[in-house]
C-alpha cells in the first residue's frame, strides 16, 4: 500500500487522539474545521476551534454547546448517512456556535442562523435532519385512551411513574393508562 507524503503529513499533524478515530470522525472533525475557517475568510473575524465530541444518543443528530464551545454529534447517525451528516449537520451546527458568539443568545434557527447557513456556508438553512431513524429509537411504552392507542418514550412513560406528570390525548382530553 503507497501513501502519499500529503497522507502522511496530514495524519502525522494529527494530535495523538484523532490517530485513532474512525475515518467519519476524523471527516467530521476536519469538516468542523473548515467551517470554521470559511466562517474566518467571510466574516473577517477568528474563531476557536470548537470541540467536537460524538456523545450525542437519541434521535438528534447533533447539537451545540455554547459555552462549551462544543459540537456534539450522533455516531450511529454519522454512520448510516456520512455524506448529508457531514454537509448539512455539521455546518448546521458549527452555525449555532458562531451566531451565540456573533449575536448572543437569540432564537435558535431564527434570521441570524438563517443568514449563518445561507450567506457564510452557502447551504440551505434546514432546521431539522430527515435521515431514517428507525435503528436509534428507543423502547416505547403503551398508553391508550378513550378513542386511541398511544406509545410514550421512557422519558415521558418515567414522569407517569414517579407521578410528575399526568399526559393527555389531544383529541378526546382523557388522561393516558397504560394499556395492560
């Protein structure tokens, strides 16, 4: 196998710790990176590299620590949908971190955001992911009602449980059971 002196240099520039992360990872790292140095040239401003973690579990694809300065990113996600993951989710949030440090606390995907996505990073400013979700969703419990079925997450199945909370169809307004 021939490596390049590019590949080797590249891999040698590496801290220790990304030596020895998956190839996705590593894209993702590297992805965040040029964002942030596309975010530099167009805005004429530094930023800090931000950390960039793969903790995120769930249905969410990442998320944005601000002050952290960290992007969170979903590897089972990553692994199922690389490409869209690393063009669309990772600028997407790369973009929080830069509109919390240009405009301060505003809404998360409001005009600053917008205008983060569509004017600096040159992609459509979509506020959610539309990848498959099916092998990252958690266990659902049963509850029904007078007129339906209903599946509540663990989360909201534990607030019935420890009696923190009393859930209600929207349709007919009866309060949930569970279905035995």
């Amino acid at each position: 196998m021939k490596i390049s002196v590019q590949s080797f240099k590249a891999f040698y520039s590496l801290p220790t710790k990304e030596k020895c992360m998956p190839p996705l990872h590593t894209q993702v790292i590297n992805k965040a990176r040029d964002c942030i140095a596309l975010a530099e040239k167009k805005l004429n401003q530094s930023f800090d590299i931000p950390v960039v973690s793969f903790k995120q579990r769930g249905k969410i694809a990442g998320s944005a620590r601000y002050s952290q300065w960290e992007v969170r990113f979903n590897p089972v996600l990553l692994a199922e949908n690389p490409e869209a993951f690393i063009n669309e989710v990772v600028p997407h949030e790369v973009a929080h971190l830069l509109t919390f440090k240009l405009f301060g606390r505003v809404r998360p995907h409001g005009k600053e955001w917008q205008t983060m996505m569509t004017q600096v990073f040159g992609i459509p400013a979509r506020t959610t992911h539309s990848f498959d979700i099916s092998s990252v969703r958690g266990s659902t419990f049963l509850y029904h009602c007078a007129c339906r079925d209903h599946h509540l997450s663990i989360r909201r199945h534990n607030k019935i449980v420890r009696q923190q909370t009393i859930y209600h169809c929207t349709q007919c307004r009866q309060a949930l059971s569970p279905k035995i």
